[in-house]
C-alpha cells in the first residue's frame, strides 16, 4: 500500500482501518522524555526527566499542577500540553464556582478523552501530540490516569510513557508488588525516581536539575518537588546502584537505537 496516500488527512482512513495522522500524534508521545507514574493505596507520585536544549537553556517544565488535588506529567509536544493543562484548569475553577467542591477526576478525565478524539473526526484540527499522566485524588482514593493522542483513556497502578520508558515499565512490573500496598510518600518518590533512571539517554545521570516529583494525596494539596528538595532521594538511589540493582542493563541496550529520534519533537 502507499502510505502517503492516506496521511494527508486525519479523517481518510487507509485500507488497513487505520488513521495514520494519528498514530503519527502517537510517534510524538514516544519521542518525548519520559514520564513515570505510581500510586500506592494512600498516595499517587508522578516523575519527570527534564530536557534542556542547551547547556544555556533552563530546562523545560514537565510537572504542572491542574488543581489541589490533581497533577499532570506530559510526554510530547509542550505546547499541547499547556493548552490541555490550561482546559483542565478551567473546567476545575468553573465546576469549584458553580457547585462549590472540587471536580471528580474521573469526569475530568472523561472530558479530556472527548476532547482528544474530537481531533480525530474533523479535517480542520490536527490530534494533540502530547500523552498525559494524571495523578489525583478522589475521597482520599488515588488515581493514576494516562491519555493517547487517540482519544483512549487508561488508569493505571504504575505507567510511563515517552522515549525509553520501556526500561521504566519492566522495572515497575517487577516490583509492582512492593508499593502496591500501603508504600509511604517517601518509598515511592525512590521507586519512581529508581524507574526513571533507565530512560536517562547515554551517559547522562539523574540530577536535581533534570528530575522533577509531583505528590499528590488526600488531605493535602498537590505538590511539586525539584532541585534540592530531590537531593536526599536521589542519595538512596546511589546506594541502590552501587549495591548491584542493574537490572535494566539490558533495556537500555536494546532501547539505545532511540537516541538519533527527531530532537525538534522532544520535550
């Protein structure tokens, strides 16, 4: 089949059934840093690798804070991001005005998924190229939701998405079972911190520059953690490696033909 034939447009679907434009919107989530995100019974954390674009540059934002009681991370074009943070922004304001308690995540999640699938079906519209993890709390419950360029909704234990997040999904299968149950705040910033560092490109290391945390649980407003405020997570993350936890060797070696991706689509 041609394939530039059924490209040009998101509403032509090719002779396979697919959108091609689409899954294009879904070739830029994979290509932006990476994003990881757990939740225990008591808790939901959301980690970040940061990019810069220079050694001049400040690095670009990747945690933002939606509402009191939920945050997002981004993987993707930022610009998108900013504009779906913003939407969600005004739908908390407007729903806190009109009815005076704060917006169940669940149907805030559910207005975000329309408004990524409406993409989908008008010509004049191109699909976000930004996914989307979400941690939030409803009732004192945690809930960790990931979006698609797509349209599809996901909620999750533990998730990442972006370049090389491969390397951060094995190793949150393999120890889904230790923060699973009731894991304190502190337990699972190092596990998620612990999983992002499989998808730190070449020879580059984890820092209180690059990473960024966001807490968010019941009772308390959500928080975002970065630069020295990372430092003593960090440290027991040292330890961790030099007591031989290099499990992920291998995916990071399988996922090394990433690095030569489209550097104008990360974030």
């Amino acid at each position: 089949m041609f394939r530039n034939q059924y490209d040009t447009d998101v509403t032509v679907w090719s002779p396979e059934g697919r959108l091609l434009q689409v899954e294009y919107a879904m070739e830029s989530v994979k290509q932006g840093s990476a994003c990881v995100g757990v939740r225990s019974n008591t808790v939901c954390v959301l980690a970040a690798l940061k990019r810069s674009v220079s050694e001049l540059s400040s690095h670009q934002k990747k945690l933002m804070e939606v509402d009191d009681h939920i945050a997002c991370g981004i993987a993707g074009l930022t610009a998108d991001a900013r504009s779906l943070v913003k939407y969600m922004q005004k739908e908390c304001l407007t729903h806190k005005y009109v009815y005076g308690v704060p917006m169940p995540p669940h149907r805030l999640m559910a207005d975000l998924a329309d408004k990524h699938q409406l993409t989908t079906q008008t010509y004049v519209r191109r699909p976000f190229g930004v996914g989307l993890l979400i941690a939030s709390v409803d009732n004192g419950e945690p809930h960790l939701y990931q979006t698609c360029p797509s349209g599809n909704l996901y909620e999750f234990y533990a998730s990442a998405i972006g370049a090389r997040s491969q390397s951060a999904r094995t190793y949150l299968e393999k120890h889904y079972e230790t923060f699973a149950s009731d894991c304190s705040t502190e337990e699972l910033i190092v596990h998620a911190l612990q999983a992002l560092v499989g998808c730190v490109s070449g020879d580059n290391e984890l820092t209180k520059d690059n990473a960024s945390v966001a807490i968010v649980t019941g009772g308390e407003k959500a928080k975002i953690m970065e630069g020295d405020d990372l430092t003593p997570f960090l440290e027991k993350l040292e330890v961790k490696n030099d007591d031989g936890d290099d499990d992920d060797d291998e995916e990071e070696a399988e996922e090394a033909k990433d690095d030569d991706e489209p550097q104008a689509m990360e974030t």
